[in-house]
C-alpha cells in the first residue's frame, strides 16, 4: 500500500509528531493558536478526511508539549498526554492511571518533539512523584533509566530491577524505531506531494 498524507491522517496509529506535521506544513505555525474544532475542519476540507477525535487530540498534545510547560508541570496533563501519544483516547474528565508502559512508550515522542534533549526535559516534582508511583506499580524499586528523574515511594524494597529496566527500554527503543520509520516515510511523502 503507498502511504500518502491522507493515509497517515486516517490511521489511529500515526504519530502525534508526524500529524502535527502535516498541520504545519498545510498551515504553518499560526495552526498552533487556532481552535482544535477549526484546525480540524481545516484538515476535512483541504484533505477531504474526517479526522477521529483520537487524531486531533493527538495533535493537541503535541502542541501543549511543543509551547506551553504545561506537560512538564502538570501531572494530569502529564497523564493524558503521555496516553494520547500511546495512541489511547484520553480526557481531563476521567482519569485513568498511566502505565508504565506508556511513559516508556511516549519518551521517543516527547525528546523527538523537545528536539531530541532528554536532558533540557525538566519534569517538576509533581509530575515525578506521579511517575515514580506509576513505576512503583510495575515494580520498579529506583527510577527507570527511561525516566531517571521520578521520585520513587520510600520504603519500597531495593531489589533487582534489571528485568523491568530492560522491559522499559526494549518499550521505548520500539517506539523509538517506529516513530523514526513514520516520519522518514511522512518526509518521503512530503517531498512528492
């Protein structure tokens, strides 16, 4: 099947990066500021596609990562935006605890959309106590290296955690590679389009 810009705007699947992308390029950055109802009936009529509620969500997110700290700060922003880049519906009105996967999962996003500096990501104690219960729950008992900053419960018991780092890893590594594969096709796209 050729992949085209309709394509990865129908798919539930794309990446939040590369459909933010197809949105800057149609509309370049003033899209940022627009309402998501228009920028989604932006996208229906020039691309002539429906976009799902998950698509322009998954916009959403990326763009409060992109210009707002709010990501950073916030952990229920945290929370919905870490669900929506692992391709879940998520909302402000239900909560629903992450999984440590998710945050694992949503990592290669998130540096890719903060230009790759893991290390200029500064997460705010809120939003890594919120992460180091969630690793608490997977079992983690120190900071995972995929997330070194969360502030783990004390008391828990300093085990071997070698299994679940690795896990962790082999989580971000594959969404790593599949978010690097979407967007050299998406490039690939652009330059024919």
């Amino acid at each position: 099947m050729v992949e085209t810009t309709l394509t990865f705007l129908k798919k539930e699947s794309t990446p939040a990066t590369v459909l933010l992308s197809i949105a800057v390029g149609k509309y370049g950055l003033d899209c940022f500021e627009w309402f998501p109802a228009l920028l989604r009936k932006e996208l229906h009529e020039d691309c002539d596609v429906d976009i799902t509620d998950l698509q322009a969500d998954k916009i959403q997110a990326a763009i409060i990562i992109l210009t707002t700290d709010l990501f950073e700060t916030n952990w229920q922003v945290f929370n919905v935006c870490v669900r929506l880049l692992n391709n879940e519906y998520a909302d402000f009105e239900t909560f629903e605890p992450l999984e440590a996967e998710f945050i694992a999962g949503a990592m290669p996003e998130i540096e890719y959309l903060r230009n790759g500096d893991e290390d200029g990501i500064i997460f705010s104690d809120e939003v890594n106590v919120y992460a180091g219960l969630v690793f608490s729950e997977y079992g983690c008992s120190k900071a995972p290296d995929v997330f070194p900053t969360a502030i783990m419960p004390t008391g828990l018991n300093d085990g071997d955690m070698k299994d679940k780092n690795e896990a962790l890893k082999e989580m971000y590594q594959a969404k790593k590679d599949h978010l690097e594969q979407t967007i050299k096709k998406s490039e690939e796209i652009h330059q024919v389009d």
